[in-house]
C-alpha cells in the first residue's frame, strides 16, 4: 500500500494562491470617482447650464449626434453610477454560480458597448497629432496654442471613459478567471489543464497571423495620408494639384508617419527583435524588452481605435461620403474595428508567450 510520503507531487494539494486586488481597487476608485463628478455635473447642468463643468454638446458626436443635451448629460451619470456598481460587485464577489457569473459578464459588455459610443475618434487622433505638434510648436506659436485642446473638459472626458473601459474589462477578464479556477493574474488553471491555444507555441502562431492584419490596417491608412502630403490625391481629389506647406503638413505626415510607425512596431509582436533589443539599439543591444513597454502601448491603441472606428463609419455613411472621390477620408476606418481586434489579439498572443513565472500563484 503506497503511505502518504510516497504519492506523487501532483496528488499533493496545492496552497491556495494569493489573491492580488489592486487592479480591482483601482478599476473600483476610478468608476466610483467618475460617477461623483458624472452626477455632480448631470445635477450642475440641470440646474443651470453654465455650471457644468462638461457641456453634454461638447461629446454629443458620432452614434449620440441629435442627443439632446440634458438626456446626454443624464446618461452619463447612469453610465458611470452602474460601472461603479458593477466594479464593487466584481471586486467582491468570489466564485459565483455560473449564471451570475454570465450577468455579470453580460452587464461588463454593456457597459464597454456604452463607452464606445461615448468616445469618438478624438483620442486616437491626439494620439496621432501629438508627437508632430510637440516637434513643430517648437517653432509656432499657432502650433503651441493648438495643444490647448489636450486639456479641454470633452477631450479629457474621453480619455477618462477610455481609461475606465479599459480598467473595467481587465477587472471583467479577472472575475472571469476566478469563476472558471484559474488565477486572476495569469490566467493559468489551477488544476494545470490550461487550453491548448494558450501555449507559447500556439500563441506564438495565430498571434503571428493577428500581428500581420493589425499591420496592414494602419500602413493603408498611413498611405493615403503621405500621399495628400505630397499631392497624390488618393481616395481624395481635394489635394490634388496641390502642395502642402507648413502647418498644413501636421496632419497628413504626421498621422500618415504614426501610422506607419505603428505599423512597423505591431510587427514586433511575434519578430524577434520584439523580444530582444536589435544590436543597433546601443546600450540596450541584446537585452529582453520589457513585456509591458509592448503590451501597454498596443493595448491603449487598440482600446482608441475600436470606438475611433464605429465613430468615422457612422460619419461617412451618414454625409456620404464613400464616393470614388472622398473613399480615402474615411473608408479605411471602416477597418478599423477589424484592427482593433486584431492588434488586441497579436498583444494578448505577445503577452502569452512571454508571461514567465505568474507572481501569485507560482505557477510557469
């Protein structure tokens, strides 16, 4: 008869694993203080318009143009008054019953549904416009009063609804993982049956395949943006004949450029010199790239593009302007959501591949 000392490791019981609640906390203090200022704010404008802080018109764009303000206003204070509910039933809740746990899912999804209709195209193009303003307000004036717009209530709104959709789906991805057994942090089951797509391996070849969509997206619409920049009047017959100068050049090249830069870094993904710094990088040649100087970055970009995308679709049909001589100003959006999750999916490949040791649980 085998004694206790000699059962196999894997018989032996594992400690149950520390549970980390810091993304909760956070995702919970976020929403909580969202919703103060959202109901503050409805109350403030009902009261009186001027008082608010956040006029409703400034973000009635996109899916909510025609929305009357006061209702706009409204909707927010709900929206953010639920997120902050949900956040403090997902951070405390442990394993539920399988069809609470699905509510509770299905409530997330609605809420994250919610948020791209909040946001337009305004923060991934600040993203785009940033780095050639900080280059050329350097030297303009006009160019340095444009950055003003970054610290504008409607554009800072946006982020703020960006960040807590964010933060709201990786609470959403935890709950979920604790329903089902499996560590919060990593993902990995603890009873060790993990599904197969979820090795490195596989990671590594359908994350390959989502890099290269996520890539080609943004080069077609970098693309067409540097050819209005040298007046080739691709998809828009506006530019042709003639010759961008100045401060006219900020938009095309420097959307066009982050575009393809981006392009090129999405490549990254399942390339090797994304894992290793290129021996031309001096100082850094040879060392491990830091997961999260990946990861991060791509996944603040494919959460702006999703929202950026439905909001340009919703414009181009509505003026109509898919037309052989206006394609180019806004039909590669109509990709858009296609990029933006594909280039979720090449970033959670990437992340797969190269999550080590998970710090909780022990386990990989």
């Amino acid at each position: 008869m085998t004694t206790s000392k000699h059962l196999p490791v894997t018989d032996v019981p594992r400690a149950a694993p520390r549970r980390s609640r810091r993304v909760e906390n956070l995702t919970l203090a976020w929403w909580a203080a969202g919703a103060a200022f959202a109901v503050v704010d409805a109350l403030a404008y009902r009261a009186s318009v001027g008082a608010a802080v956040v006029r409703p018109e400034a973000i009635n764009h996109g899916l909510l143009l025609g929305v009357p303000a006061g209702t706009t206003s409204a909707l927010l204070a709900a929206f953010a008054l639920a997120g902050a509910a949900l956040a403090a039933w997902m951070r405390a809740a442990g394993r539920v019953p399988g069809a609470a746990r699905t509510g509770t899912l299905v409530g997330a999804g609605v809420l994250l549904a919610a948020a791209v209709v909040l946001v337009d195209a305004t923060v991934l193009a600040g993203l785009g416009y940033l780095p050639a303003l900080l280059v050329v307000s350097a030297f303009s004036a006009e160019v340095r009063s444009s950055l003003g717009v970054y610290v504008e209530p409607a554009f800072l709104l946006q982020v703020v609804v960006l960040v807590g959709a964010v933060l709201l789906a990786a609470t959403a991805v935890r709950f979920s993982r604790r329903g089902v057994g499996a560590c919060e942090t990593c993902g990995r089951r603890h009873d060790g049956h993990d599904p197969a797509w979820t090795t490195p391996l596989a990671a590594a070849r359908w994350g390959r395949t989502a890099a290269l969509v996520a890539a080609a997206i943004p080069a077609l619409y970098g693309v067409t943006r540097i050819a209005w920049a040298v007046g080739v009047p691709l998809g828009f017959s506006a530019v042709a004949g003639q010759e961008l100068t100045g401060v006219d050049l900020i938009g095309p090249v420097g959307l066009g450029s982050f575009s393809l830069l981006g392009a090129v870094l999405t490549l990254g993904l399942f390339q090797r010199w994304g894992d290793v710094f290129p021996r031309w990088m001096v100082g850094l040649a040879g060392r491990r790239v830091p997961v999260r100087l990946a990861v991060v970055p791509a996944t603040v970009v494919a959460a702006a593009v999703l929202p950026a995308g439905i909001s340009v679709s919703a414009m181009g049909l509505r003026d109509g302007m898919l037309t052989a001589d206006l394609w180019g100003a806004v039909g590669p959006a109509f990709l858009w959501p296609l990029w933006s999750v594909a280039l979720g999916a090449a970033t959670y490949a990437y992340w797969l591949r190269r999550r080590g040791r998970c710090r909780v649980c022990g386990q990989g």
